[in-house]
C-alpha cells in the first residue's frame, strides 16, 4: 500500500535526478546517467501505482523497452563525441569539425 510518505519519496528522488540533470550540463556523460537515474524512479512509480491498483504489468515493458533504446541512443551519440572532439564537455563543440 502506497502511503504519503511513499510518494513523498519517490517524488524527492525524482526531483533530485532532475536537480542533478540541471546542474551538471557541462558533460554528456552526467547528463545521460542523470535522466537513467530519472527514468529509473519513473519505472519505480510506475511499478508501484500498478501493483497498487491492480493493472497489467505489460505497459512497464514497452517502458523499459524504450527507456532501453533511449539509454543506446544516448551511449551511441556520447561515443561519437569522445571519438570525434575527444571529451564529452559541451563547450567544445565545433559544427565544422567531423
């Protein structure tokens, strides 16, 4: 049974993902793990609301599904950086080179 201070805690955990993804947007790498930590107390509240109101489970799959391919895409374009400008600080991004 989800109780306030439940939710009161997943929404400080949450917030605090969203604190970090703000305060550390000088690196890719902080930026990506951040909005993981996110989504993973998404998938949390989400498991909880519908083990608690007894709904189908199978929408948590096609969420970890696509919070899986979000997690790729972001790995695949953080390697392409580190390969290319050799760190992963937004600073030094230059359009015209690679």
């Amino acid at each position: 049974m989800m109780t306030y201070y439940t939710v009161v805690f997943f929404v400080i955990m949450y917030m605090s993902g969203l604190w970090l993804f703000c305060s550390k947007r000088k690196h890719l790498l902080m930026a990506l793990l951040s909005l993981e930590y996110m989504v993973l107390w998404i998938f949390v509240m989400f498991m909880m609301y519908f083990m608690f109101f007894d709904h189908g489970l199978y929408f948590l799959i096609v969420y970890l599904v696509f919070s899986v391919c979000e997690g790729a895409l972001g790995l695949g374009i953080l390697v392409k950086m580190v390969r290319c400008y050799g760190n992963d600080y937004f600073q030094s991004f230059v359009i015209l080179r690679c």
